[in-house]
C-alpha cells in the first residue's frame, strides 16, 4: 500500500479528521445569520467524512457541495447523507481544493474546517474568495496560537509543521488585506480536540497497528499522531483551533 492509502486508511476509521464539534459549527453558523435564508449554495472544502457537512445540511436551507481530494472519504459522506436523507442536497466532488472548477460567485457560504492549512491560509482564503458571491460568507476553522508568547520547544515544533501558525489577530489581519470583513473569531474548547478526535485517535490506534505491522509509513503515522498528541497534552494553553467567521467585502 501507499503511503497516502495508509494514511486514507486510517482517518476513515474515525469519525472526524480534525477537532471540532457540532455544536461549535452551529455556533461559527449562527454568527453569519444565514440560518433564515432559502436555496442557499454552500460549498464545504476538504470534508473529510463530513461531520460538519451533516450538520451543515441540518441547520441550513440549500444545497451543499462538499469537496475532498480523497473520493473513499466522501463515498463514506455520500453514505452518511443517504441514511440522513440528505442525499438530493449534498453532492459530493472529488478536486483539489487549490484548483477548484466552480465559477465565480457561486457560493453563498464557503466552509472549511481543519483543512485550509493543506494549502496555507493565506493562500485559501484569496484563491476561495472569487467563488464566493459579493457580501457571502467564508467560515474556516485554523490552527492558532492563543497566547502572544510560547515556550521555545512549542514554537520550534509548530515552525516545522506549519509555518503560517499565527495569533487569531494576525489571521484575522491576513482576512481583511484579502478583502474580507472579519465578522467574529472564537477558540474552540478543548473537548473538540480530547473527546472528538484524539480519543477516537487512542481507540483506533491498536487496531490500525495490528493490521499493517510492517508498514513503515503506518508506524510514522502513528508516531507522529502520538508526538502530536503529546505536545498538545502539555501545551494546549498555548494553541489550539479557532474559527474564523468572515465575510465578503
Ligand atoms: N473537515 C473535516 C476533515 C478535515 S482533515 C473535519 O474537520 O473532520 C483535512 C481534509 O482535507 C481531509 O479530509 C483530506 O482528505 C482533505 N484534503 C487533503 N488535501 C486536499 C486537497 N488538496 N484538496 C481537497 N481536500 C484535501
């Protein structure tokens, strides 16, 4: 197997690929008051298994593109939507999300959760904004430091995993000189990361090394997953996710 069919194979087996919750997605939602609109077009970037498109679809009138680079991913949505009965509204599409095919003005709502980083924020948020229509909204939860200093060690660990780690001020700074009006930005709470992903990581951890024991990249993957969960066990006053509710100016 591949290294990437490894690494496919292992997040498919939790039921999110990145923290969060549902009840912080309705939250970054209700900030963009689209809850009261009808037929709204709505285009979730790097779904994952979709967790936050569900209920994306639950909270929203429209119809939902939901986009990964990885279709085993999305058969697993497409399954998810079926049994919720929300197959007619959310269409899945298998692209790249920095050569998206989608003509300009198409979305009322660009979501993203912990998934614009694979391209850089900065780099995201420029390239989604002409698909979204003037005055839409784009929604993107990110990776953020939420202290202004931190131990040397954290800093030198986030420098080599992700060079755009920033403070939630400084992205929302990267916001508006790309023309977007920064409409609110909160911290999402540590259950997002313990309860909703790093536990179902620990649960599914045994399993997945039983069954690739010598497969070097799955003993990287699961290295790294481990150092991951370390550093954020002794860190996480520091850094941690945040939303970024914003709009189209
Ligand atoms: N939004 C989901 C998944 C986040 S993980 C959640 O919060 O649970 C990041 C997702 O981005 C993964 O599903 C991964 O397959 C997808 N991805 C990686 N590279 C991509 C690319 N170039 N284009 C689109 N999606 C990509």
């Amino acid at each position: 197997m591949s290294d990437l069919e490894l690494m496919v194979d292992f997040y498919l087996h939790i039921p999110r690929q990145g923290p969060g919750s549902a009840k912080e997605t309705i939250k970054a939602l209700d900030y963009t008051g689209l809850g009261s609109l009808r037929n709204l077009k709505i285009a979730d970037i790097g779904c994952g298994t979709g967790a936050q498109t569900l209920t994306l679809a639950q909270n929203l009138d429209g119809d939902i593109t939901a986009v990964d680079l990885f279709p085993e991913f999305l058969n697993v949505l497409n399954e998810n939507a079926q049994k919720a009965g929300f197959q007619n509204r959310i269409t899945t599409d298998v692209q790249s999300m920095d050569n998206l095919p989608h003509e300009n003005d198409s979305f009322d709502l660009i979501w993203s959760e912990g998934a614009v980083y694979i391209m850089g924020f900065e780099e995201g948020v420029k390239c989604w904004r002409p698909l979204i229509r003037k005055g839409g909204f784009l929604v993107v939860s990110e990776i953020s430091w939420f202290t202004e200093s931190r131990p040397a060690e954290l800093e030198r660990f986030w420098e080599g995993a992700y060079a755009e780690m920033d403070t939630i001020e400084n992205k929302e700074k990267v916001l508006q000189k790309h023309g977007y009006e920064s409409v609110s930005s909160f911290k999402l709470p540590e259950y997002c990361w313990t309860d909703n992903y790093y536990n179902s990581i620990r649960h599914y951890l045994p399993s997945y090394i039983g069954k690739y024991p010598h497969e070097k990249a799955a003993k990287d993957l699961v290295e790294e997953l481990e150092t991951e969960m370390a550093i954020y066990e002794q860190y996480k006053k520091y850094y941690g996710y945040a939303f970024y509710i914003a709009r189209k100016s």
